[in-house]
C-alpha cells in the first residue's frame, strides 16, 4: 500500500504543524499532491482505468478549491505551499 499511517504521519507533521493535526488546509493540500502524484503514476501504466481517472479527477477538484481558499485567507502561506509541493499554478 502506498499511503501507510507512517507516510501519512509525515505529511502532516511537515505541513500540517503537528501529527494530529489533520484538518489543516495546508496538510489537506499536501495529502491530495501525494495521492495525485500516485494516481498519475498509475494511469500512465494502465490508461484505460476510466475509474481511476475519476477519482483523480475529483482529487484535483478537491484540491483546487481548497487551494482557492487558502489563497483568500492567507496569500504567503499559499505561495509557500505551492512551492513546497511544486504544484504549477
């Protein structure tokens, strides 16, 4: 399994302040890149996984509105967290 309670204990630890804080936006955010990254690595492999490629879809949709509020409530922690993470936009 690629997402263990290790890995997702990290993730928050590193952007969500601490392990259990688990409702941060940054942390959120973070979590969704990860699970993205794997699912784009996925459908490169086997291009006709059409349920796959819906959750993706939503993932990046969740991601993206979550993204939009946190550059309403605070424009530098989001500029860092896109950053962080590399995403483009």
């Amino acid at each position: 399994m690629y997402l263990t309670k290790e890995v997702k204990a990290d993730i928050f630890k590193k952007y969500g302040g601490s392990e259990g804080n688990t409702g941060s936006t940054e942390g959120q955010v973070a979590l969704f890149t990860h699970r993205i990254n794997h699912l784009t690595t996925h459908l490169k492999k086997n291009h006709k996984d059409f349920n796959t490629e819906r959750s993706l879809v939503r993932l990046v949709g969740k991601r993206r509105s979550l993204l939009d509020y946190l550059k309403k409530k605070d424009i530098a922690k989001y500029r860092t967290l896109i950053k962080d993470l590399g995403i483009r936009k």
